[in-house]
C-alpha cells in the first residue's frame, strides 16, 4: 500500500535533522535506494532544523534527541509551536523512558532507536509516511504503561466528544493521517485538524500518538 500517500505519484518528501553528519549521510545513502522516498533537507541543528522545515514543508522529519545547543524534545515543541504539521519521529540513541513519553506528549509521530537495523529503519519511516504510529518495539509497552492512566481521560470525556470527534479520534487509533482521514470522510484537512484540537482539549491530551494510545488502552478496557 506504497501508493496511499503518493497522492501525485510523488515519493514521500524527508528532512533529516541530526548534529553528526555521518548518521544523515548513511541514512541518506539508504533512502536514495528507495523510489518512494526521498531527502529534500538535512539540517545539523535545531535552529537551522525550524527555519527549514517552514521553507520546505516536508512530509516526514526525523529528529536527532540528543543535539548541542537546542536539544531534540525543545526543537519538536518549537517546530509544533511554529504550526509544522509534518510527521516527525524521534531517531536517536535514548531509550529512556522519560524521553519517549515526554516526546510523543510534545507532538512526536513515533520514535525510533538507531541501534535498529538500517532496513528496519527504513521500513518504519516508509510506515511513518503512510500516516502510522511508529515505536521501536520494546518501546511500545513503555507508552502504553506511561498512558495507560484512568484520571487523564475516562468514560465520562469520551462520551463529551460529538460523534465526528469519536469517529475521528478511532481512525487515529487506527494510525491513519489527516490526509487520508479526510479522504475516508469527505472533509478538508483543516476540519480535520479542528477536530483534533477540540477533542485533544476534552480528553486533556496533548498530541495524535498520546489520543491513539488512550483510545486503544480504552477499547480493550471496554
């Protein structure tokens, strides 16, 4: 299923932002082998990560955690703050589990080990693009756990959402974008994104991936 995001039969735009040019360009060397992917923008700080990612509006940012100067977590929030609707995931050495919950309640799309194998990494930025959440997997049980709390958002916020907001939020659960969100639909993107951010509201919730988690913790509890 390449193809559901390559709505102009255009490869998926990347934007690698990391302080050691030998990872960007390793990965780089992978990614040119792939025809459904493609680098547009390498950036070794986040000041110069920001100022990029508003000129080239890629699709899909991967985010060093561990940078001199502006860390990883503070260039994901300015990059949010700055209206930066790409998908990013974290990409580094950290499997700290206050990183990774701290990440993806500041925005983070997924968040991925460099110790993985590089066609592993491959695979799961191609996920990424495809609108999905992406974890390294000894991670996953790590956010689940994080998220799984009953006073953040229980049965009484959830039955608070109009049912648009609910439809929405499950096919969030089910690690779909607000591309083909919309596309499922029938709306525009921006309707979508007004959904999100009211229902982000009453659940008291702080990101996509941090909704997606809570719905899927709920639906088994259910």
């Amino acid at each position: 299923c390449r193809e559901a995001y390559m709505f102009e039969d255009k490869p998926a735009t990347i934007m690698m932002v990391d302080d050691h040019p030998l990872l960007r360009k390793g990965l780089n060397q992978l990614i040119e082998l792939e025809d459904d992917l493609e680098v547009i923008g390498e950036a070794s700080s986040g000041k110069e990560a920001i100022e990029m990612a508003v000129q080239l509006e890629p699709d899909l940012i991967t985010l060093d955690l561990n940078m001199q100067g502006m860390d990883g977590l503070e260039t994901l929030k300015h990059l949010r703050d700055k209206g930066v609707d790409s998908r990013i995931i974290m990409l580094t050495v950290s499997d700290n589990d206050e990183d990774v919950v701290e990440a993806v309640r500041s925005g983070a799309d997924g968040y991925l080990l460099k110790d993985m194998d590089p066609e592993d990494i491959v695979d799961k930025l191609r996920e990424a693009a495809l609108g999905k959440m992406v974890m390294s997997a000894k991670l996953t049980e790590v956010l689940a756990t994080a998220l799984r709390k009953p006073e953040r958002a229980g049965s009484r916020a959830l039955a608070s959402l109009t049912s648009r907001e609910l439809e929405i939020l499950k096919l969030i659960a089910k690690g779909m974008s607000n591309k083909l969100i919309a596309r499922e639909l029938d709306i525009s993107d921006g309707t979508v994104k007004v959904h999100v951010k009211h229902f982000l509201k009453k659940l008291n919730l702080r990101s996509r991936v941090e909704a997606a988690v809570w719905m899927v913790n709920h639906q088994k509890g259910a």
